[in-house]
C-alpha cells in the first residue's frame, strides 16, 4: 500500500523509561477501514504504543505518521489509554456536553449515547457508573469527535457479554464507514472477534504483526475438539486416518491433525453418517501464535 494512505506508519519507534526499554525499534503498517488487535504480556509495551498514537507521550527515536502525517501534526484521532478520563460528578451527558463545549464540537449526544447503550442512564452521575459503563461512555466521548483513528486500551475491561457485543458493533461500523480502529486486549477470543489484523508484542518488540488467517497454516499440526453424533464411530474413524491422533477419545473427541487429515476425516465422518456438531482448535490459532512467539522472544 501507498504509504501516504497508511492509517498508522511506524518506522523504528523506541521508547524508553530510564533503564526499561518499553518500545524497542518497533515498525508497524495498519492500513485504513481496518480493526487492528495489539496484543502482548503484561509489560510488552502496548499502552506505550498506543499513548504514542494518541500524542500522550513522544518516541525517544523513529518516525510516526497518523493518516499521512507526522504524529505531532496528526487530525481525527481520539481514544484513551489506562481507561477514560472522566468527570464523576458530572452525568453521563453533562460529560459529553463539556467535551463538546471545550472542543467546539456540533455533535448529537443523545444519539452518541444510544450508540453505546448508555440513554438509559444518561443523566446518572458517572460516580456511579461501573467499569463497563464508564468504558461506554469512554468510547462515546471519542466517537463524539468523529475520529478517523480510533485507540483504545482494553475496552473490553468490564464489560458484560451483551455489552461486548454492543461495543463489537460499534467498533465494526465505524471501521466500515472508513475509519481505522486500534485496540490492545488480553483476551484472544475478542481478538479473533473483531480485528482482521493483528500485532504481537513482546518485551517492546514486535513479534507478528499481519492478518490473522497468517497465524496458521495447513501444515501446522493442531489439537481439534470434535462433538459429533456418535463418539464411539468417531473416535473408531478417527484412529483409521492416517494423520490422525486420538488424544482424548471421549464424549468430546480430541485430535490431532495437520488440515488435510482432518479434511479426510471429516469425509469419513459424513460417509459413516455420523453429523459433526462441532470442529474447533483446543487452543485458537492466534492463542498458539501467542504463547509461541512470547515465549521465543522472553527466551532470548
Ligand atoms: N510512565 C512510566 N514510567 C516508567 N516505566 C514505564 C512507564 N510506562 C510504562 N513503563 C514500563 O514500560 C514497559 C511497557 O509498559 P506498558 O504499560 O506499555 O505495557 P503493556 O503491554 O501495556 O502492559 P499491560 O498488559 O500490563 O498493560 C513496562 O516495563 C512498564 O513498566
């Protein structure tokens, strides 16, 4: 891709805090219209890469554009890291409308608010809010500047599964109209949920970063549970497939197959007549990746 289009060009970012080298000559791509996923351990450096895109902090070394320009010149971004700054005497709204006030923005609250299914509460102090709520209305105050980049840090922290759901949508359809969004989280199955790419942190370096259907590949040999209509049958084809362990051969079978093996089974499986259920890795593809490069790179 033409660089100038790039919604994020990091090129050789290193950050240090005294002796800790948070952020070590770190590159990054992330093109626009994309749900970009920042993972790592605790401590890789993902909140100090995020507070540079949002122009909290400056790199030691290296260059940064946001959306074609340097970072310190950068328009459209908007997120927060270590949670929202909030005002908990105010409402919900009252919130917002100071934002708004103090950015000159013209935006409709009461829709951005019913955006993060927070109308219900809009005149409740955020004093009271929970963790999850207070994300919401974190995550509305930066849809209120209509960003172009979207930064958060964990905004998945606290919420429950609907409310998940409600911010995975939101996240979508913003990355739909165009817009870019960059989120760190610790849960991979959120991860896997929204972001089509994805970059691996560890001790401030970057250990992957692309697509996650990159992660994996057919030759890699993968543990699988697989629910079907009859464990015993299953089980029974499972063990006759050349590539094919059993490793568990209960109720739920557990195998362990490279993808055209598993293939073959599972053609053996719809000619017995036994129904396949449910096919999924023990451990996702990206959780595997996960463990494998950390534990590599916090090796070295
Ligand atoms: N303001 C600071 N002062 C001193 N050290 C810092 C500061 N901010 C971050 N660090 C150090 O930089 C390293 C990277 O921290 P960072 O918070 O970016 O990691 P992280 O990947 O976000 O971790 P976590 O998953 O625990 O939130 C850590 O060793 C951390 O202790």
């Amino acid at each position: 891709m033409d660089d100038a289009t790039l919604a994020v060009r990091a090129r050789g970012i290193t950050k240090c805090f005294g002796d800790v080298v948070a952020l070590d000559h770190v590159d990054l791509d992330i093109a626009p219209g994309q749900i970009h996923g920042l993972v790592g351990p605790n401590g890789a450096g993902k909140t100090t890469l995020l507070g540079l895109l949002l122009g909290l902090a400056v790199a030691d070394e290296g260059s940064l554009e946001i959306l074609g320009a340097p970072v310190a010149k950068a328009s459209g971004v908007a997120g927060f890291v270590d949670g929202p700054g909030l005002y908990p005497s105010l409402t919900a709204r009252k919130n917002l409308a100071a934002l708004a006030k103090l950015r000159g923005l013209d935006a409709d609250i009461d829709e951005v608010l019913a955006e993060v299914g927070l109308a219900d509460v809009a005149d409740d102090r955020v004093r009271g809010f929970s963790l999850g709520m207070r994300q919401r209305l974190g995550l509305a105050a930066a849809l209120l500047t209509k960003p172009r980049l979207l930064v958060l840090d964990e905004p998945a922290n606290g919420l429950d599964p609907a409310g998940k759901k409600h911010v995975h949508g939101v996240l979508h359809r913003l990355a739909a109209e165009g817009s870019t969004v960059v989120v760190s989280s610790h849960r991979m199955d959120d991860v896997e949920a929204l972001c089509a790419e994805v970059t691996i942190l560890a001790t401030g370096r970057v250990v992957f970063t692309g697509p996650l259907g990159k992660l994996s590949s057919d030759d890699q040999e993968l543990d699988y549970r697989l629910r079907t209509s009859d464990p015993s049958a299953a089980s029974r084809l499972a063990a006759e497939t050349t590539g094919v362990v059993v490793v568990d051969g209960a109720e739920l079978l557990v195998v362990r197959a490279m993808v055209p093996a598993l293939d073959a089974l599972m053609s053996r499986l719809i000619g017995a007549g036994v129904a396949v259920r449910e096919l999924a890795p023990v451990v996702s593809p990206l959780e595997a990746a996960f463990l494998d490069l950390t534990e590599q790179e916090s090796g070295r």
